[in-house]
C-alpha cells in the first residue's frame, strides 16, 4: 500500500474518534449550587419564674384522670450479647477420699496402738463396717509393788441399710479388757513380802453387746434404738442389760408434738460383798415416757412437757416401786438474730446405772457394787450463746442441780479382819457409795476459728457441790479446765495440742495406826492435789494415703493421782503411722 494511502485512513479514523467526542460533551448535564449565609446566634431576652405561681381562672380546674395503656409487640433483634469468660482461679487439688484406714503406733511403756476400720458398699443401699481397736501399755511406773499393765482391745461390726425414706442398721461388738488394781496404800498402811507377793491384782473384763437402730424419715413414728449387752469379768461376776428407746414425731394444729419412751433393765449378781462372803444380786426396770409440744413464734422457741417414770428395783430379793415425774421445758429467744441468743429450762430424768457403766468410768471398782438408779431430780439452768465475731463462739451457762443418790466413787476400806483375800481388798479398789447431792455449776466455753488453718476453743467449768449424808462428795473436782488448738503448718505438715486442769478433790483412805501388840486401821479423809495434763501432736502428709504422725502424753511429766493412790504414767511418747485404702 501506498503511502499517501496509509496518511489518508490515519486522518480519517482521527476524525470520526473527534466527532464522538463532542457529542458526548454536549450532554454535560446541569449542577446547582446553595449559597448559605453565615450563621449569627442570639440570646432571647430570660424572664424569672415565679415560685408561686398565680391562678387566672377564678376556679382551680379539676386534674382529669388519665389512662396509661401500654401497647407491646414483640421487636425482633439480630443482637447476640458476648459470652462471659469467668475470671480464673487457682483451683486446689481436690482430697481424695478413702473408705478404710489402718493405723499403728509404739510408745514408751511399751504402748502399742492399733486401729482398723473397714466400710464396703454392697449395693447403693446397703453397707457393711467394721473397726478393730487395741490399746496396751506394759507399765512402768515408778515405786509401785505391784503390776500396772492394761490391755484394751474391742471389734464392732455393722450392717446398714439406707433407703429414702428409711434407714436401719444391727450392731455387734465385743470388748475385752484387762486391768491391774496396782493402787496399794503403801504410804499409809505396811505390807509385808509375803503379803504383797500373795496379790493377785489382775482384773478382766468382757462385753458383747447386739443392738440396732431405724429411723423413718416420714409418718408419726420417727425412730428407735434397742441394745441387748452382756457384761462380766474375772471374778465371775454377771451383768445383763437391755433397752428400747421409740421416739414418736408429729403435728397436731401446726404444732410439733414429741414423746420419747424408753424401757431399761439391769440386773447381775456378785460372789460376794467388800465386808461379807455372800452373795449380792440386783435388777431394775425403768419404764417411762417424756412427751413434749414444741411453740416457735418469730425468736422465740419454747418447748413444753413432764417425764413419768416408773422404776422397780429389788436387792437381794427384796424389792420396791416408785413412780417419778420430772420437767422438761426448755426456751429460748434470739436477742440479736444469730448474734446472741438466751436460753433457760428444767429437765429432769431417772437415770440407769450399771456396773459396765461405773467400770467404764473408773476401772479400778471391786467387784461388790451396790448398783441402783440415780433420781436427778430437776436441773434449772439459764444461759447466752452467740459470736463475738463472725469466727469467734461463746457459751455461757449457770445450773443448779439436785440429785438423790447420786453414785460416788471413794477408796474401799482395807481391814484384814474381813477375811477377803481377794486381789481387790487391801484398800486399792474403789467403791460406790450413793448420797443426795446439790450442786450449783458455773459452765463457759469459747471457739475460734482464726483463719481456715487454726482453730482454739477453751472451756472451763466450776462446781459447788453439797452433800447430805456423806462428809465430802467423794472424786468430784470444784474446778475442770481444758483448751485444745490445732493448726496446719502447711499442706503436708498439721500439728495441735491441748491441755486440761482438774482441780482437788476428796477422797477416803485407809490409815493403819501402829498400837501395840495389835494395829488397828480407819478410815482417814485425804484431798488430791490438783493437776494440769500437756498433749500434744504432730503429723506429716506424706501423700494422701500415708501419714506419719507422733504424739506425747503428759509432756509435763506430772506424777499426781487420777485416784487416790493410783499415780498416772510419765512422758508418753507413741510414734506411728496411718495408711488410707480402698478395696
């Protein structure tokens, strides 16, 4: 192609591109444009409100009543609030738990302690337990002539049932103890060789025991206890105990009426007397009831009712009954909510003695108890309790107590006339003797919980007893203090300690008086010292199966008498362990 050829087709595609182009300029369009004048503010001229306003209308109109009607729908919303996130928190190890535990421990003396404790599910009901116990000492205490060994060794095992609306367990237990009447009045009465050698000081007990228990949880029966108990020792002794004990719960008029029966018997025999080689034999029945209406308005709560019992007692074939009727009213009033509350009552009941109740408080009893009911006749007490602070608790209670025969221990009396050569007749043995009895009681307690990892509490109680027959109210201490404190160094070390004071007390000895060519003995009063006793403990986590632990007894090293002539043992010192498991 030519080249004036090539220069013509440019200027012509140039030309028509220049034509579109001004046709699509000439559609431009149109724009408006707003001239706004400057904005000047101005302040309007203020005029005060009057306080009072006044009324032109000669009549003040009447407020027409409106009406308020909400009309609501529901507004749909595509708003989704965020999700918290809570704050976190150091979480500690949850304890676990284990349903059986072993422990074994050795001490000087040589001490042995030993328990083990046994509890298995056989079903989401029913449950099966067990806990085996020992307790020995060797003795060891200083100048004693004769041996002060004990051993202490029981198993108890239970079958239980628990359901929604109710529950059951039977009982077995059985115990056997040994003691040692080691308590000879040497410091007052002279003993030859032979005489100590020929001491058989040894003294045994055994007990079983089947009872059982059933609670309800619905209905007018609420629950019941019964024991079947089967005490004797060494020196053919006998004793057979059994009780039942319903309890009935229910409303009347939307008020809380309560009624608990009871029947108890005792009954045994001895070889013989302290004084007379015959035979003693003893039985009691007590059958009564305690109804009681329980009144709760606002603070104020009060319960109202009497007790009736009848009691038959026979000694020795012969025998006597009595009816016995007693107060139960109890109330008390919340001052300050839970800060401080007041309480008052008067109660009282026919209580059961038993020989295996009176060994159970002092080993060291003879064989030839006179066992009969004590008549508490009417306890009237007032008292407050409350907190100081939200981790500090009180309790503060004054009594007056009237009681007829009112069993008390005292010394036997050691005569060689009597021609009782048993192991328990040269004045080392203690007796009961029974006496009317007032006492006026001062009781007051203190609990503090510092922090999670301490806790103190201390009580002390004062009494002032008055006796009717007897001299003195044999072994009963005016004065017992006692505090306890246990804390957790840290999560693998725990430790604790408490301490008690036993005030004095009186008691009877026997006194041998040296007049020639033949000695004589009588009884002498004598007043025990009073004691304090150091405990404490100290343990280590090793993990949370096992733990080692040491414990010392009487750190004090206090050489005084739990009874008159029964001195206590020194330092103890007993280091062990405890294994927890599961099955």
């Amino acid at each position: 192609m030519k080249k004036s050829n090539i220069i013509t087709i440019v200027l012509v595609i140039i030309g028509i591109q220049f034509s579109f182009s001004q046709v699509k300029d000439e559609n431009i369009g149109s724009e408006v444009v707003n001239i706004v004048k400057p904005y000047t503010p101005t302040i309007s001229d203020a005029f005060k409100v009057k306080e009072t306003p006044v009324l032109e209308d000669e009549e003040e109109q009447k407020k027409e009543p409106i009406q308020y009607n909400i009309f609501s729908f529901p507004v749909a919303s595509t708003f989704t609030p965020a999700k918290g996130k809570a704050a976190g928190v150091d979480k500690t190890e949850k304890e676990k738990l284990y349903n059986n535990y072993a422990t074994l421990g050795f001490g000087n003396y040589p001490t042995i302690n030993a328990e083990l404790f046994i509890t298995q599910n056989l079903s989401r009901s029913n449950y099966v337990g067990g806990m085996l116990r020992h307790l020995s000492s060797q003795g060891g205490i200083k100048d004693l002539v004769l041996d002060d060994k004990y051993y202490n060794t029981s198993l108890d095992v239970t079958y239980g049932v628990r359901e929604r609306d109710l529950s059951w367990n039977v009982d077995l237990g059985v115990k056997n103890q040994i003691y040692n009447w080691y308590g000879l009045p040497t410091e007052t009465v002279v003993f030859d060789d032979a005489t100590i050698n020929s001491i058989d000081s040894k003294q045994s007990y055994n007990t079983i025991a089947l009872g059982g228990k059933m609670t309800l949880k619905d209905g007018l029966f609420n629950e019941a206890s019964m024991q079947f108990k089967r005490f004797s020792d060494g020196l053919n002794s006998g004793e057979n105990r059994f009780f039942i004990k319903p309890n009935f719960d229910f409303e009347v008029m939307n008020q809380k009426i309560k009624a608990d029966f009871v029947v108890d018997y005792v009954g045994g025999s001895f070889e013989r007397m302290l004084n007379i080689d015959s035979e003693l034999k003893y039985s009691t029945i007590i059958a009564g009831m305690k109804p009681s209406i329980l009144y709760q308005q606002d603070d104020l709560s009060v319960q109202i009712g009497a007790g009736v019992f009848y009691a038959t007692a026979k000694i020795n074939g012969e025998s006597d009954g009595k009816i016995f009727i007693y107060p139960n009213v109890k109330a008390s009033y919340k001052l300050v909510g839970d800060i401080l509350v007041a309480y008052a009552g008067a109660e009282g009941n026919l209580q059961q003695n038993s020989y295996a109740d009176f060994v159970e408080e002092n080993a060291f009893v003879s064989p030839t108890l006179l066992v009969a009911p004590t008549d508490n006749k009417y306890d009237i007490y007032a008292g407050l309790k409350g907190k100081l602070a939200n981790s500090v608790a009180f309790n503060v209670r004054a009594s007056y107590l009237n009681q007829d025969d009112k069993a008390l221990f005292v010394s036997n009396e050691y005569n060689p006339t009597f021609a009782n050569t048993e192991g328990y007749a040269y004045g080392n043995s203690f007796g009961v003797v029974y006496d009317n009895i007032t006492t006026l009681s001062l009781f007051g307690e203190l609990k503090a919980d510092f922090s999670k990892n301490v806790t103190f509490g201390i009580n002390g109680t004062y009494n002032n007893y008055s006796s009717d027959t007897q001299a003195e109210a044999w072994n009963l201490p005016q004065l017992k203090v006692g505090t306890t404190v246990d804390f957790d160094i840290n999560e693998k070390w725990y430790a604790g300690a408490n301490v008690f004071f036993v005030g004095e007390r009186k008691d009877l000895i026997t006194k041998q008086e040296l007049i020639f060519p033949v000695p004589s003995f009588v009884q002498q009063t004598v007043t025990l010292d009073s004691y304090f006793d150091l405990n404490a403990h100290v343990g280590y986590k090793y993990n949370a199966r096992l733990t080692a632990f040491l414990k010392g007894n009487n750190l004090a090293n206090q050489q005084y008498n739990r009874w008159a002539n029964f001195p206590v043992q020194g330092i103890q010192v007993l280091l062990g362990a405890n294994y927890k498991f599961d099955f």
